[in-house]
C-alpha cells in the first residue's frame, strides 16, 4: 500500500518573503527563535528577514550553525530558545540551519535527549509535537524546507537522519531573490544536491507515482539549469529553476534515498574535514549509479529522458562530466578524505537510514569499491 503525502504549505516566487509576517501571525509566533549561521548574517540575508517580519514581541538570533549541524550546537540554540521565552523557530540558509530548527522545534515541545527520536532505534513514534516551524531556504539545495527529515551529527559521532511528517514546517517560503549572487562553488555543489535528491529518490522501490512525476520534474528543471546558475549568479530564470528543483527533489524523497546519501552521511560525520553534503552527494552520485544499474533499466531510461541524454548515455559518465564542468573537486582525496577514512565511512553508510531504501541492498565490500571509486 502506498502513503502519498504532501502537508506543507509553500510561497514560491520572487518576492515571497513578504508572506513571513502573516505566516507568523496566523501560527502565533511572536517571538522567534531565527537559526541560521554567520555567512547568511553576513550577506545581508538576515537583515531581509528582519524588515519581512517586521514588528513582534521580540527576536532572538541563533547564528552560530555549524556547516554540518552536532547535537552540541542544537542545545546551545535550545538553551538560547527557552532562557528567551521564544514559541516558534524561523529557520533561514542552507539545509544545515533548517536541520538544527527542525531539532529545536522537537525538542522545544517534547524534550530531550535528542537520539531517542532515531527512527533506526525505535523513536519513530516518540515524536508527538514540534514547536510552529517556518523555512526560508536561502541556497537551492537540501529542500528541507518542504521535506520530513533533518540530520545531526550525535555527541558519540554519528550522523543520525532523524525522519517524521511532524518535521515537515508548517510553511516554506521559497524566495529565489534570497539565491541571487550565492557563490559559484555553493551553487554547484548545492545544485547537485537537489539533482541528487531527484536521481535517488526515484530510484528507491518504494510506490509513489506522484513522487515519482516530481521527481523527474526537478531533475529535468535541475539538469537544465545548473550550469547557466553556476556561471551567472543574477540568472533570475536560473535560479527561480534551481530553487524549484530543490523544492521537488524534497517533496520527492518522502520515498526514501539511497547509497549516496548513505555514503554523504558517514563522510560528513568526519568532524576535522567538514565536508559539504552536496559536494559529496555529487561525488558519490557516479559510483552509485553504476553500481545500481542493472537493476534499474527501466528507470535509467526515464532519467536519461528526462536530462536529455540519448537513449545509450551511460548516466554515470554523464553526472561525472557535469561534475566538472562546473568545478565540484576531483574526488574524495582532493577534499581531504584519506585511506584511514574509508573504513568508518563503510561503517557508517551501511547503518544510515538511507542506505534501506537503495535498490540494491549493498554491503560492506560494495561500499568500499565505491568509496575506493570515488577517491
């Protein structure tokens, strides 16, 4: 049996972060705790906000994010939260800060700690209520702002994908004007996220046909634009596209994600290197694809309709190509990652969440050849 579902409510166009200030009123949230992290203070983005929600009870700033968010960072912005009398979070960036709202937002109404809510580990069910949340994405990427998910890397170093419909904010508000000269190199490694997000998402064997549809949709408006958004960062048609491929390779992986994911997430979890997610994602992207392929003709034939290849591209290659021509590094080995790395990471990725929903089970030596693939 299938569970389609779709909850959220979403302002997409230019200019629709006037809507934060009614979005706010009609969920009672008068005094916000904003997470978000420097670099979005710094580019102005934070201060945009403020003018949009204009008057309230008051604000309490949480900027201190970490690029990959720890549990030790989500209870130092939950403290902050509670000694503030705050009653909603209002998360702004990347998928970093949306990840650590999404904490605090559950932790706010149900406690602590934070690793009894790992669905792996039977806390599925023990969610029962998160504080009003509202989204404002500001690269185009992880769609968290419209997805059931978040990820935290545990005080003991695990990177825990913690996944439930109550996560889903109660609003997004998807402003491309807030992308607008995002950096080169965040452009590309986020658009691959969301690229990889569609890719993988429709890929998993789990029934979905609408999910499926939008998966494909994103991925063609994705594929289609990335580079013109890489190479222009005041391409207005661009990043309006890239923006809507984040949102739908979101709304898509209600389905569940795979070896890429799984991979990303136990190489993220390697606290000296702070590697970026979508930088991963589209390095591992190629491996995977590969490795799934024999049992994903059919599938592999939509997808190369949809990127526009020809009916015998290899998708593979193709991924790898677009890597480069838009400057994702080289491989694992330029970012940092080593031999002595690739033990945990094939630790890791085989007990990550998003390695189930694969559509190949893979196991120990599997990993290895991809993580030894992607070097």
């Amino acid at each position: 049996m299938a569970l389609l579902t779709y909850l959220t409510t979403n302002h997409f166009d230019f200019g629709a972060i006037a809507k934060l200030a009614p979005e706010a009123a009609r969920f009672g949230i008068t005094r916000p705790l904003i997470a978000t992290d420097a670099g979005v203070r710094a580019a102005g983005l934070l201060d945009k906000v403020l003018e949009a929600l204009g008057p309230v009870e008051a604000v309490t700033v949480y900027d201190q994010t970490p690029g990959n968010p720890t549990e030790r960072a989500v209870l130092e912005a939950l403290a902050l939260y509670e000694s503030e009398g705050c009653n909603g979070v209002i998360c702004l960036g990347g998928g970093s800060p949306m990840d650590l709202g999404k904490a605090v937002a559950l932790l706010a109404r149900c406690g602590g700690p934070l690793a009894q809510y790992d669905p792996l580990a039977g806390g599925r069910g023990k969610a029962t209520d998160i504080a009003p949340l509202i989204a404002i994405p500001t690269t185009s990427g992880t769609g968290s702002e419209v997805s059931l998910g978040f990820v935290i890397i545990m005080e003991d170093g695990r990177k825990l994908t913690f996944a439930s419909p109550l996560f889903i904010p109660k609003v997004a508000i998807c402003d491309p004007d807030l992308t607008l000269g995002l950096p080169a190199m965040l452009t590309a490694a986020t658009g691959m996220d969301a690229i990889t997000h569609c890719i993988e998402a429709f890929l998993t064997p789990t029934v979905n046909p609408p999910a499926e549809g939008v998966a494909l949709d994103g991925l063609r408006r994705g594929w289609r634009h990335i580079e013109r958004a890489v190479a222009d960062g005041a391409d207005r048609e661009a990043r309006w596209e890239m923006m809507m491929a984040s949102t739908e390779g979101a709304y898509a992986f209600v389905k569940g994600l795979g070896a890429v994911h799984a991979m990303s997430h136990a190489a993220g979890r390697i606290e000296a290197l702070r590697l970026h997610h979508g930088t991963l994602n589209a390095l591992f992207l190629p491996a995977v694809l590969r490795f799934n392929a024999a049992a994903c003709g059919e599938k592999y034939a939509r997808l190369r309709e949809a990127m526009g290849l020809g009916a015998g591209a290899d998708l593979a290659d193709a991924v790898a190509t677009m890597n480069q021509r838009i400057g994702i590094p080289s491989g694992l080995a330029a970012m940092g990652v080593t031999d002595d790395h690739m033990p945990g990471i094939v630790e890791y990725a085989q007990k990550d969440l998003a390695a189930l929903s694969n559509p190949v089970r893979a196991g120990a030596d599997d990993y290895a050849a991809m993580v030894a693939a992607t070097m």
